[in-house]
C-alpha cells in the first residue's frame, strides 16, 4: 500500500509485540506466528482509514499516523484504529504496548535502488513515542498511554471517558465499554500480576 509523503504536526503511535523478544528464544514458530498476524491486522485495520491513518511495520514494531485533521478529531481515529489492532492481536492471544506522543513529524518514501525503497521517518513526535516506549514508569503489556507533553490544550483529554490522566501521561483503556469499569479493569489487572508472581514463587520450592 503507498504511503505519500508527509509533514506536519499529529500524533504518532509507537506499538510493539509484548515479549517477542523472549518469544523469539523459545519458539520461533510462535514468534513467527505473531508476526504475520501483527502485519495482516495492521494491514486490515488501516485499511479501514484509508488516506487518513497510515502505517508502516518493521519486524515487531508498528508506527502509525494520522492524516490532516484538527487534533480531537486526529486522536479519536488514532485510537479507534488502536482499539481494534490490540482487539484482534488478543484473539490470537498476542499482547500489544502503544505509546502515543503529538508534535512535529515528517516521512518521506525513498527509492534508493530499482526495487529497493527506504522510508525515511523523521519529527519529535515519533522519538518522543519511542522513547516512552523503553524510559520509566515502563509500559506494562496489553496497555496504551499518550505523552502529555506538547500539546497545549488537554481539555479534549480529560473529556474522553476512556482516558484516565497519571503523571506525565493519559492511559486509554481500549478493553474496557464504560468509564465505570476502568476501576474494575486497573484491579483486575493488579491482581492478575501479582497472582501470576505468585504461581512463580511456589513453583521455586
């Protein structure tokens, strides 16, 4: 699918497979299967917004952005395209992390070669998405967070029901059907973890 050049100011989402890195050290198979469902799903789901989401993965990682749209309007179709990405990698069972930051960003499809193209990305908001991806608090899997920082007004933010503002980031809870069970979904996901270091600390003796 071509992707024409672009430049301007958008949100930028960074997504990665959960763990595909010790996926990839103890089965192949398995890491391979992620993969193609990662690249099939991104492909389906942007299909669904063509000219106005774009997306490029490379090996475990997705980078996706939105088109020219008034900045509610960009992030409301950004997420709505997260939603069903992570909707369909958890039917396989494959967990997603999605860090979102807003600024400057440009990309530019480049052919170097016959048949060989490099794309070129570029701007503070995709190394801002990136960064958040790998910095503390680290991103736990399944979950989603936009970066505060750089946008100006956040009344926007605050006014969506399914994001929830800590610290320096917005989390949006993508799994969730009302903003009465975010609470429910945070504990829920608490327990689980802790229920789950469990299981490894007896299997130790």
């Amino acid at each position: 699918m071509q992707i024409n050049d672009f430049l301007g100011k958008t949100f930028v989402a960074f997504v990665d497979i959960s763990g595909f890195k010790a996926m990839m050290n103890k089965n192949t198979e398995l890491a391979a299967k992620a993969l193609d469902h990662f690249y099939q799903t991104g492909y389906e789901t942007l299909q669904l917004y063509q000219d106005i989401i774009n997306g490029i993965f490379i090996s475990d990682c997705g980078v996706l952005f939105v088109r020219e749209r008034e900045i509610k309007s960009q992030l409301e179709m950004l997420l709505d395209a997260i939603k069903e990405i992570n909707k369909k990698m958890l039917e396989e069972k494959f967990m997603l992390t999605t860090n979102i930051a807003y600024g400057d960003f440009g990309y530019q499809n480049r052919v170097q070669f016959e048949g060989i193209s490099k794309n070129l990305l570029y701007g503070n908001a995709y190394l801002d998405a990136y960064l958040d991806s790998i910095n503390k608090p680290k991103i736990e899997p399944g979950l989603c967070r936009i970066l505060k920082p750089n946008i100006d007004d956040t009344s926007f933010l605050d006014a969506n029901q399914f994001l929830k503002k800590k610290g320096k980031h917005y989390y949006y809870y993508w799994s969730v059907n009302a903003q009465n069970e975010i609470d429910k979904f945070e504990q829920d996901y608490k327990n689980a973890k802790y229920e789950g270091i469990l299981r490894v600390l007896k299997g130790t003796f």
